[in-house]
C-alpha cells in the first residue's frame, strides 16, 4: 500500500506540472546558450541562470511566461524532493541512497532557479549579475575560521558536481530519467547525442566554475571567484576562446533541447 508521500510523488498534477518545469529548465539553457555566444563573439550579456530568466522576462508576454517558469520549476522541486523521500523502491540499498540524494540535489538546484525567477517576475530582484552574489559569498567564507579550507571545500564540491555530469553524459547515465521509446529509433539517436554533448559541456562549464573557486582560495582573492557567466567568459579569455566557448555554448544548448526530450519521457515512477 502507498504512502501520502507516494501518492504525491505519483500525482498526475505534480507531474505535469514537473513536465511543464523540465520545459523551462530547457529555455534557461537555449537563452544561456544564446548569450554565451554573445559573450563569445560580441562580449556582452549575462550568461547566469538569472540572467537568462531576465532576458526571458523582457520578451513579449515575458512575464507571463515566466510565471509559468516559476510554477513549473515548483512542481519540479516537489517531484524531487518528493522522488527524494520515497523513490527508487526497487533499488537496493547503497544505489537508493545514492539515486535519492542526487533527486535532493536537483531539487535544490530547481528550487533555487525557481526562487530566482520569482523574484525577477515579482520585481524584489536588484537585476545585478549573479557572479557579484558568488563573490560576496566567498568574501564570507574566506572571513570565517579556515575560509580558505572552506572556499576550497566550495570548489572540490563543485568540481566533483561537474565530474559527474560528463560522466553521465560519456556513460549515458542521463537515460535512467528516461523511459519508453526515448532512446530507440531515429528519435532516440538524436535524444542520446543531445543528452551526451548536453552533459558534457555542462559539466565542463560547471567545473570552470569550480577551478575559479579554488583560484580563489589559493589567491585569498573573493574575486576571483565566479559563477557560470564568469566561467563562460574564462573560457573565452584563453586561446581560441571564442571558438572554445562557441562550442560550449553549442552543448549547453543541447542540454536545453535534451530537456524537452525529458519532459516527454520523464521516468515519474
């Protein structure tokens, strides 16, 4: 017999909802990807994750849509806070543990993304650049007793993050989410090479980020720190990195178009 939390986890509403929020998660990356190769070839934009939902939000019906964003990336959140707490029945026990804390950690990276748009579309958001925010949360933790332990802890964390994303995308990890024909046919060839590229240069984006936290650590410098648009536009800085960062850009924007793959053939059970 189910639980309440069970059948919140199976509620048709939640689901769709959670579909809707996987579609959205989508758009953040193609509007990411799109400023990305601004950054690259013209040097403006935000590439943050609040940068696109305020790109989003200058749109027509900007607003409109980005109050479905907020929904959406709700009902995503309790999907995963609530596949968290009672999914994965069927694993034993080290890879349950395992597959639930990672529905933990997407539920607070979809949660986060959900409250960032909510202050956009509500009007409370200041509109500044989301790296300020990483350096002012470094300047923080280099103050406390070991900061520098504590910033380079930050950074380990986040490196391993980006590790595990490539290695989803090289071992096609991604397609445990998926069920149904996802991954068969035509179709599911372009699904597997969206989800592969997707992952992997998500996660190199994601360890830029990691490597300028442990920059910081080592230089006691919060500056130094950054989130994804200041990763981005490390990229572009090195030799060739118009080039290097077009081809980031190119797979975040994959992992954009993976999402609305996923939102068809989410595994909800």
């Amino acid at each position: 017999m189910r639980t309440d939390g069970q059948d919140v986890k199976h509620n048709d509403l939640l689901k769709r909802g959670a579909r809707i929020g996987l579609v959205a998660y989508g758009v953040v990356h193609l509007l990411i990807a799109w400023i990305g190769l601004q950054v690259a070839w013209s040097g403006g934009g935000d590439a943050s994750s609040g940068g696109a939902l305020r790109t989003l939000a200058e749109q027509p019906f900007g607003k409109t849509m980005l109050w479905i964003t907020v929904v959406g990336l709700v009902a995503l959140t309790l999907w995963q806070i609530a596949t968290a707490v009672w999914g994965y029945q069927t694993e034993d026990g080290a890879k349950r543990v395992v597959k639930r804390l990672s529905s933990a950690g997407r539920a607070i990276v979809y949660g986060a993304l959900a409250f960032t748009a909510y202050k956009i579309v509500s009007g409370s958001s200041s509109g500044g650049g989301g790296d300020s925010k990483e350096e002012g949360l470094t300047a923080d933790l280099l103050g406390a007793p070991a900061g520098r332990f504590l910033v380079a802890a930050v950074g380990l964390a986040i490196i391993a993050l980006a590790v595990k994303l490539a290695h989803r995308g090289i071992t096609d990890g991604f397609t445990h989410d998926l069920v149904g024909s996802a991954t068969s046919g035509q179709s599911g060839s372009t699904v597997l090479a969206l989800g592969r590229f997707g992952y992997v240069t998500k996660g190199i984006a994601i360890g830029v980020v990691g490597i300028l936290f442990g920059w910081a650590a080592l230089s006691y410098d919060p500056e130094k720190a950054g989130g994804l648009d200041d990763a981005l536009k490390t990229v572009r800085d090195q030799p060739f990195g118009p080039y290097l960062l077009t081809f980031v850009s190119v797979g975040i924007a994959a992992f954009g178009l993976f999402c609305f793959a996923w939102s068809r053939y989410a595994r909800t059970r």
